[in-house]
C-alpha cells in the first residue's frame, strides 16, 4: 500500500511579512481621523479657557 501526500500549493512568501508590518491602506480610519479632530477641538477649547 502505497502513501500519497498532494502537493500543497505554495505560500506566498511576502504575506507573512505583510502581515507582521500590517500593510494596508495608507490613510488613517475614520475611527482615527474623527479621535485626531476631537483631540484638536479640546486643546483649542482649552487655550480658549484658560485666556482672559
């Protein structure tokens, strides 16, 4: 009785690599973009305060 292994198809070499730098889009989220704009809103509001 003869044992036959299939050949997988070979592995992309370049996703690990992708995957351990987290390739993706070069633009921040929504998410990040709406936290960076709600940051900047509090420290103007803050400088505002604080004037007389």
């Amino acid at each position: 009785m003869k044992i036959t292994i299939k050949n997988t198809k070979p592995r992309n070499p370049f996703v690990a690599a992708s995957l351990k730098r987290l390739a993706g889009a070069h633009r921040s989220s929504p998410s990040a973009r709406r936290q960076r704009q709600q940051q900047a809103l509090r420290r103007e509001l803050a400088l505002h305060r604080h004037s007389p």
